[in-house]
C-alpha cells in the first residue's frame, strides 16, 4: 500500500546516509552475538529506549517546533498501565501496550487543547507542570504503589515469557526492543511525507500563513502531541517490563522528560536521524563518563559537568544540533 | 559527511574498545568476592560511612587471626574451610537511588562475578538489589533494612539478619503500655488518656510508608487514637507545613520514621515552632546517626529511639565491647545500630561461607537456611542468627531483638543514649514527659 | 483558629521570600525575553555563599548579604558574557537547551565541589529563635527578617528601576530593545547588567533562605518551577507583579494548613486521611498552567 511504499522510501536521503545506517544497523543486529559485558548491553539497551523516546518527542518537538519538556509523564502512564495489569490481572504486554497507549492518548487530549494555546517558553513550562502535577498524584495514589512504586517480581513468571515480556537474558529484552525500533524509524519516515508531517513544517515556519491556507493549526498540533505520546507510552510499558520495578521519582521525574528532549535536540531536532545519532552520542557519553569518572569518590559529579559543557557548547554554537553540522558542513562541500 | 562519519566510527570503537575491556572475570587465587552496595553518598551519606567502616572492620577480624576478640571469625584468618580464603568485598555507591542500585547489583553480579551480594540500608534499594540477586540466582544477606515486605516475596536467594519493623513497631506499643502500667523505670504509670492521640509523619519510600502502615495496624490493635498519619519526602529542604500539621493534629505522641538529614530538619523545625508533644520516637536510621546528635546538640534530649545497639550493650556483652573499642580506635566513633548491623552482616557471610565450605550458590544458599550462630557470637544484643525457612517469611533471622533507648544528658555534659526498654535491661531512668522547647 | 492564622502568616512570610527569589528572573526576562532554567541554581550557590561566609568568618549570617549579593552580581555577569548572548542569536530551542546545560553544570559543578549532603547554618542571632505572637502563631525570626529584607530589595529594586538612569536605560531596553539603541542605550550592556542585578537579587535571597532551610547541590529545581509560576502569575517582566504573585504563591503552599484547618473545624475525619502536605506544590504548579491558559499575561504583565 501506499503508507507501507512511503514507510519504506529512504530515497531522499544521500547514498552515504543510508550506507551508514545499514552499517549501523548490521551492528545493532548482531550485537549481542559479541561478548560485551552486561554494562555495554544495558547502555545499548538505553540508547534504543531513548531514541525511540526522541523519535516520539521530535514530531512535536523537531517537526512541530514546540519545545517539550513534559514527557515523563507518559512515560509513567505507559510504564504503569503495563505494571499495573501484569501484577493486579496479570494481563500480558502485547495487550496491556495498547491500553496504556489509549491512556497516554487520552490523557495527552485532555491537556493537549489547553496546552497548545500557548507557545515557546510558556508552553515549555507548562509541559513541565503537568508532568510534575502527574507525578504528585502518582506519588500520593495508592492503586498504584504511591511513593513505593510498584515491583514485578522476578519470580511470580517463567521467563522467557514472550507474552509478558518477563526475560532472563537481556538479549531478548534487546531484541524485542529492536524490533520497536525498526518500526519506530519506518513510522517517522512515513510521518515526515505525511500529510500532517508536511501541515506540521507549514505551521512551523510560520503559523499565520498555515492557517491562512486552510489548516487547521490546532488540530495539528494536538494530533501530532498524540503521536509523540503514544511512542513514549509504547517505551514506557517495555521500561515496565525490563526494569520490573518503578515508582514515581524515577519513571516521571523532570530529569527524563529533559534527557528525551535534549538528546533529540542535540542531535538534531526536526531530522529523521537526529534524534537516534543524539541518543547515540549522549547516552554511551553519560553511561561511560559516570563510570570511568564519577565513581571515583570526590569526583561525583563530574561526568555531568562535562556532559553539561557539552550541551552548552553545542546549544551556543550549533543549535540545530549534530545533524545541523552534518548538513552545515555539507552544504559548504557543495559550494 | 565525514564528521557523521567520524563520529559513527569513534561511538563504535568506544563500544567495542569498552566491551572487550571490561567484562573482567580475571580471578586470582581463592579470593571471595562480596559486592556491597550501600549510600556513600546523597542524604544518607552519614550513615553510608558508618555502614562501610563496620564492614571494613569486619573484614579485617575475617581476614586475619585478631587477638582479644571472642569470636571464632576473628580467631580464625580467611575462611579455614576454604583454605583460609581471603573475603574482598567490592564497595559501589547506590546514592538513595533503587535503579541505580539495581544496576550496579547486575554490574557486579555478570562483570564482577561476585560470589554474593551485602547491603543496601534503604529499604527501597534493597527490594530492587534483592530481586536482582534472586534474577540471576546470586546470594544476598542483608543487614540493616527493615522494611517487612522484604522477607515476604518468597525469594530463596535473600536472607535477613536485622528484625524488622513490624517486631520493632510492635516494641514501641508495648513500651506505650509499660508506661501506662508503670513498668518504665523512674516514671509513675500513666494514665492512657494521656498519651492517647499519636500522630505519624515517615519518609514515603518503602521504608517509610510500611512504618507508617505498621503504626496505623497497631494503634487499632492496641487501642490508640492515631490522629493524623502523613508521608514526605526525605529530600524536602522544608518541613514547616509538615510539622505544622502535626501540631494541628494536637498529638500527644509523635512518631517519625526519617533518614539522616530529614531527621535533624524534622527535629529543627519541631523546636522552632515549638512543638509540645509528650513523646517523640524515631523509628531508627536517621535518629540514630552520630551526626544527629552532632548537629542537633541538647535538643536532643529526651527523643526516643528505637535501636539495634547501643554503647551501654557493651556492659552486657563483653564482645561488643571488644570490638567496639577496635571500631572507636579505627573511626572516632562508638558502633551504632548501621554499623554494628553490617559489621554483623559481613560477620554472617563469614559463618555462611565457614558451613558452605565453598563459593557455589546451592551450597551457600543451604549453609545459610542451615545457619545457627549463637548470641554470644554476636556483638548486637539479639540471641542468635536463625533464618526461617518455612511460612509466610523466609529468609528472616527470628532471634532477633530491638531496643528503645532515649537520648540523655550524662553527668559529664555529653549527650548519650540510654536504654529504656527492654524494661528488664534499662540503665537509666526515662525522661517523661518530653522536655518542653 | 489558631491552626487558620498560623498557616496564613507562614503563607505571607515564605510569599516574601519566595517573590524575592523571582525577582531575578523576571527582571532577566524583562528585559530580554530569554527564560533562565538555571536561575535556581544560582538560589543554591547563593545559599552556599551565605553559609560558608558565616562559617569561615564567624561573622553573622544576616551581614554576608552584600557578599552574597557580590557573588550573584559576578556571576550573573560572567554567564551572560560568556554564554547567554550567544545564545539569544539561536532558536528559542536553544536558549532552552542552553540555560538548561547552564542548570547542569551550576548543580554538578557544586556537586563536585561542595558534596551531595545537606548543609545548613546552625549558629547566628535569629537562627533558631522564634517569637510567640499568641494565638498560636509562632514566627521564626529567621523568616521575619527574610521577609522583612525582601520587602527592602523590592523597595531597592522598584526605585532603582524607576528612578535611576541605570533603571530607565534597562526598563527602555525591555520594552523596546531597538527604540533603546536608537537612543544610545547600548543593549549588550543593559543585557550584561540585567543578569547582574538578576543574579545579584537571587543570591541575596539564597543568603536570607539559608537561616532557616537547609542546602544540598539539588534544590535548586524546585526553586526555579515555583518562580516560574510566581512570574507567570504576576505576569514576565513585572517587578511589583512579582512581589504581590510571590504573596499568592506563598498562600497556596500552605493550602495543607488550610485544609487542616477546616478538618480540625468541622472534624471530618476522613479530611486527615487525604495527603495533602505531600500535594503543596502541585497546587503551584497547577495554578501556573491554569494562569497560563487562562490569563497568559498573568496580574500585572505586559508581555506576551
């Protein structure tokens, strides 16, 4: 069909491009076919998560141009709606994923159309309200754990459990994840050919003109926000899975919400590879600065100023991120 | 073009360079690797140093044959049944955090190897950690989480030797009835209705929010009026609405459960609005560190706390003393409920390994579920370590006791904890009521 | 009743407080629309400032305002010539970004330097000392004199603004930054300036904040959401907007002893149950997104 040919139509990036990535790719592939230590398996899985995270966020973020910073609190609905049903009716993942894509979505409505009157900077804090007003609630909700959180036991199920997504090893956690992953970068791909994809460049670059021509802005952005949420509610539900255990301070704290954004702008926000090169980049840096550096005592903290310096350097000097010095530097080849 | 490129190779040679490096696994002779995950940083970081120096002490008794210490673990060096095994123990620091804790457990667990696992005091750490080590079949013994949900997952790879706080909160009830019946040394009895109202305010993590659900069952059990109940975070740099609602609350009896620094802002805030309650516990931890009374000075006097061990103990067990006086020469300070809990934590590893005779899992799991080792092994006042095996907990030391002791002026002018319940074993007579602010 | 007035004079004393602390900001957004996300951080070096003056020199807390204030000024200053004016060039994506890597390397850099544990000042004239005005109503003096100080650095601020050339040039500038360079107003100095006085103002906060609550490298976030709110309610850019937005901030945070008021009133029981003091912030926070989506220019701005 139609959707599945653009899905897959790679075409209009350079020959390059698309060598990388299949590179990348058969990398990824046979990963844990090599004998990397758990560290450097747990820190690919975090990259996979959080491109994914960044895929989301960038069509509303990168596309859509209005600055994010509230999508912990999906990733909370996600992560919960999964964990709540596994441990209370255990209902398996591949059901309650969509369930807790319904919440997010439906949560991400409600907000979303008073959310989207406002812009830039106001917009921004206020998506962080509303996810710290979520996770207040969250923390005082005793359905859910409150404070406590809730525990998928490790020894309630028989892994490997395809259904429930409850594994030993984490190469299948990997795997499954993968696999999201694919499907993730085919639905951007789609999405940035779309219909709202091309609405969403319009109103971008300059919003009265875009309703000038008959779109309806608002409606845009809220379905686009939708989209963004059901992809990190999706991520959720697998954190659930993966990490068994979750409570609010760390599923829906600020700190995510700002890490997904962050990642996906320095990378390159409002580019199909940004998000995924940002992710690349930034979690290894972090993951491997914290080890080498921060575990040395009197040394706590430095890995993240550095890594702070960085986001500094590159907000100053290259605000659209890495991607934006990729096609900087290309655009000079070409002259 | 190229930078993409360049960056590409550069993240794929890290990883790879990384990966190859680091799983480790390069072994020595007989050395027994035990990884001990504890906060040696973040709020709790005080009693982080105190938990890591009762373990390092611990050590060195295991390690090498120490003169003038009654116990067969400092008699013997290494593990005899092994060979006169050395234990190293790899110390990595959860900062509070239960992810970051996990991560470090599975770390040590596939690149380390570790042969078993040691910690983590937050309760909240624990539960994560523990079901790690139950995940990939690795022993853990914990010493200083109370937290009663721990022992009651069925986990076969976790073994507790602290009691916990459903023991501990029930010891708080019973003193509360002592004193109304008068057992309490140097106080009349006192009438109920006048420590009847109580009100509650514990850290909402696992910890805390169990002490709080342990303190709501028993005052229905025991007939008291808990008149207000409310969770906060430990990280909070306020707690005056907290307080204040405590004090709306008109409670004769305030009950807290916090870490360290939320139990000197909680204290803080208490003296500086005035609070006139009759009686102030604190369920342990942060009330119990040395920093405490440090910071605090004389508004400490007449809290009460509960406690695993105390300096007065060591009239009571002479090995306590013993090793004590080791623990005061190595770090300024007298052994405290954290310290002298890990001391005991690596102690049972020590006992675990001697029955095991080996370092593979089944083997330690039956020593441990086999284990006996009697009081007077032990410098904590308890009468044994005996987990249990069978029933709704397993894995739970059921010789285990606690103590309630209330901070004190001595005649010297230094602040020191005396003990008031046990009613038996009390050394000095309790203050009653709490010395007005 | 008592329970009732007690909550309203804290509410009133820490509004004080807490306006003082969004003073900065809404000046540095006046006058060149850029949101600070690391403003909280400079409360926290403010705060550490304070203390570790007092420590080392022994001398009072209350007298290491003017080094506070010194510090904040410096600092305000560096980091804008150092690195917010490059940022105004960029997207408002980067300004975010940016400000936000600035919060990070504020938090980590005094991580590294000072420790993760809570710090807090233990001596001084007020500290610890209270006055019992009767009817139940116990006021720290620690929060009386903040309170007390804040209501001095709005006067400052206010008659720096509105009646000092300085204060012309910089008000010129945020309502028209072009129109004031026209007039010879130079904007990357009135910029520089503005960040000065922002920082300046925080910091002095931090020093007053630090009698009564306690310091660790990580509170700083908190304090940057509840100025956020406090500005958007008085409205960005308003320096008396902030200070009246301040006193309802200030009100809403004790909306627990409320609530605790009309339990013990009506002694509804099941009022005790509902855990209110854990909520006190989401009640800021929520009030923040209803201003915005209600009243974007909040009570007294300008701006949109």
């Amino acid at each position: 069909m139609e959707t599945i040919k653009n899905a897959l139509d790679f075409s209009d990036f350079p020959r390059f491009d698309l060598i990388i990535a299949g590179l990348v790719f058969l990398f990824l592939l046979t990963f844990p076919v090599f004998p990397f230590s758990a560290f450097a398996m747990a820190t690919i899985i975090q990259f996979l998560m959080f491109s994914l995270y960044g895929m989301g966020w960038n069509t509303i973020g990168g596309y859509g141009g209005q600055v994010d910073l509230g999508k912990a609190q999906y990733v909370g609905i996600g992560a919960y709606t999964t964990a709540v049903m596994l441990i209370r009716w255990d209902i398996p993942f591949w059901v309650s994923m969509p369930v807790g894509v319904f919440f997010a979505v439906c949560w991400s409505f409600i907000i979303g159309y008073p959310l989207f009157r406002l812009k830039g900077h106001y917009f921004a804090i206020a998506t962080i309200a509303t996810s710290l007003v979520l996770k207040d609630l969250f923390e005082v909700w005793g359905f859910v754990g409150a404070a406590r959180g809730l525990e998928i036991s490790p020894i309630k199920y028989h892994p490997p459990d395809f259904l429930r997504l409850i594994f030993k090893e984490d190469a299948y956690y990997y795997y499954v994840l993968l696999g999201f992953f694919v499907l993730g970068i085919l639905y951007i791909n789609w999405f940035r050919k779309s219909r709202l994809g091309f609405q969403l460049r319009c109103i971008k670059d300059n919003e009265d003109v875009a309703r000038s021509l008959g779109i309806n802005v608002h409606l845009a952005k809220v379905k686009t926000y939708a989209i963004a949420t059901a992809f990190v509610s999706v991520v959720g539900s697998f954190h659930a899975c993966y990490i068994k255990v979750i409570e609010p301070e760390d599923t829906m704290s600020l700190n995510i919400s700002i890490l997904i954004a962050l990642m996906a702008m320095l990378g390159g926000a409002g580019s199909l590879w940004g998000p995924i090169i940002g992710a690349g980049i930034l979690i290894p840096l972090k993951s491997y600065l914290k080890e080498w550096l921060g575990a040395t005592a009197g040394l706590v903290g430095i890995d993240l100023v550095i890594y702070a310096m960085i986001i500094m350097a590159i907000s100053a000097f290259e605000p659209k991120g890495i991607w934006g010095i990729v096609q900087r530097v290309r655009r000079r080849k070409r002259k | 073009m190229k930078s993409l490129l360049k960056s590409g190779v550069l993240v794929l040679s890290l990883l790879l360079a990384i990966g190859l490096i680091l799983p480790s696994g390069a072994t020595a002779e007989k050395v027994i690797k035990i990884g001990a995950i504890y906060p040696l940083t973040g709020g709790a970081a005080a009693a982080g140093r105190e938990l890591r120096a009762g373990v390092e002490l611990a050590v060195e008794l295991a390690n090498s044959a120490v003169a003038n210490v009654d116990m067969s673990m400092a008699k013997n060096a290494g593990i005899t049944s092994m060979g006169g095994a050395k234990i190293e123990i790899i110390f990595k620091d959860h900062e509070g955090n239960p992810t970051l804790g996990a991560d470090l457990a599975k770390k040590l667990i596939l690149d380390d190897k570790v042969d078993g696992l040691l910690g983590c005091y937050h309760s909240s750490v624990t539960k994560t950690v523990s079901a790690v080590a139950e995940q990939y079949g690795v022993p853990m013994i914990n010493g200083s989480s109370t937290s009663p949900a721990l022992t009651t997952r069925g986990f076969k790879w976790f073994w507790r030797t602290t009691p916990h706080d459903v023991w501990f909160t029930r010891d708080l009830f019973e003193f509360m009835n002592g004193l109304t019946e008068g057992k309490v040394k140097g106080v009349a009895a006192v009438p109920k209705k006048d420590i009847m109202t109580l009100a509650a305010a514990c850290e909402k993590t696992e910890w805390g929010s169990f002490v709080s659900e342990v303190i709501e069952q028993f005052s229905k059990e025991y007939g008291y009026d808990l008149k207000k109940s409310m969770l906060y975070a430990k990280e909070a740099p306020d707690l005056s609405s907290e307080v204040r609602s405590l004090k709306a609350s008109r409670a004769d009896v305030m009950l807290f459960a916090s870490y360290t620094s939320d139990a000197i802002l909680m204290i803080k805030t208490l003296k500086a609005q005035k609070a006139q309650p009759k009686i102030v516990w604190g369920q342990d931890a942060g009330f119990e560190v040395p920093e405490f009374r440090a910071t605090l000075g004389d508004s400490v006097v007449g809290i009460l706390t509960r406690t695993v061990f105390l300096p007065q103990v060591v009239q009571v067990k002479k090995v306590a003393g013993q090793v004590n006086a080791l623990y005061k020469a190595k770090t300024g300070n007298d052994l405290t409920g954290a310290s002298a809990r890990s001391f005991t934590g690596l102690q049972t590893w020590v006992h675990v390994l001697e029955k095991a005779g080996s370092t593979e899992p089944a083997a330690i799991q039956k020593a441990a579920n086999d284990l006996n080792i009697p009081g007077n092994e032990l410098v904590v006042p308890w009468a044994g370590i005996k987990f249990s095996t069978t029933g709704d907990e397993i894995g739970q030391n059921t010789l285990g006791s606690g103590l309630i002791g209330q901070y004190q002026k001595a005649a010297d002018g230094q602040i020191v904890l005396e003990i008031v319940y046990p009613f038996d074993v009390a050394s000095a007579d309790m203050i009653y009521p709490f010395p007005k602010y | 009743m008592d329970i009732l007035l007690s909550s309203i004079v804290a509410g009133l004393l820490l509004g004080m407080v807490l306006a003082i602390v969004a003073l900065g900001l809404t000046i540095i957004f006046g006058v060149m629309d850029i949101v600070n996300f690391a403003h909280g951080e400079f409360l926290m070096i403010g705060m550490y400032t304070g203390l570790l003056t007092a420590q080392a020199t022994g001398i009072d807390p209350l007298l290491t305002l003017p080094v506070a204030a010194a510090v904040g000024f410096v600092l305000g200053i560096i980091c804008y010539t150092g690195f917010i004016r490059f940022l105004l060039r960029g997207p408002m994506i980067a300004q975010l970004l940016g400000t936000f890597g600035l919060m990070l390397l504020l938090r980590n850099l005094a991580l590294l330097i000072f420790g993760s544990e809570d710090r807090a000042l233990h001596h001084g004239i007020l500290v610890g000392k209270s006055f019992d005005i009767g009817m139940g109503i116990i006021i720290p003096a620690t929060k009386l004199a903040a309170a007390g100080l804040s209501i001095a650095a709005f006067g400052g601020v206010w008659l720096l603004m509105n009646r000092t050339r300085i204060g012309q040039a910089l008000t010129a500038t945020s309502l028209n930054a072009q129109g004031a360079r026209y007039m010879g107003i130079p904007t990357q100095r009135m910029n520089a300036l503005a960040w000065g006085i922002g920082g300046g103002t925080v910091t002095i906060a931090g020093a007053l904040i630090v009698n009564f609550w306690s310091v660790n490298p990580f509170i700083g976030l908190l304090f940057t959401m509840i100025a956020f709110a406090i500005v958007a309610l008085g409205g960005f850019g308003s320096v008396p907007g902030a200070f009246f937005a301040g006193l309802v901030v200030g009100i809403i945070t004790e909306i627990p002893g409320f609530w605790d008021f009309l339990t013990y009133t009506f002694n509804w029981e099941w009022m005790a149950d509902v855990p209110m003091t854990s909520l006190k912030y989401m009640w800021v926070y929520l009030a923040y997104f209803l201003i915005m989506v209600l009243r974007p220019r909040g009570l007294f701005g300008w701006k949109q």
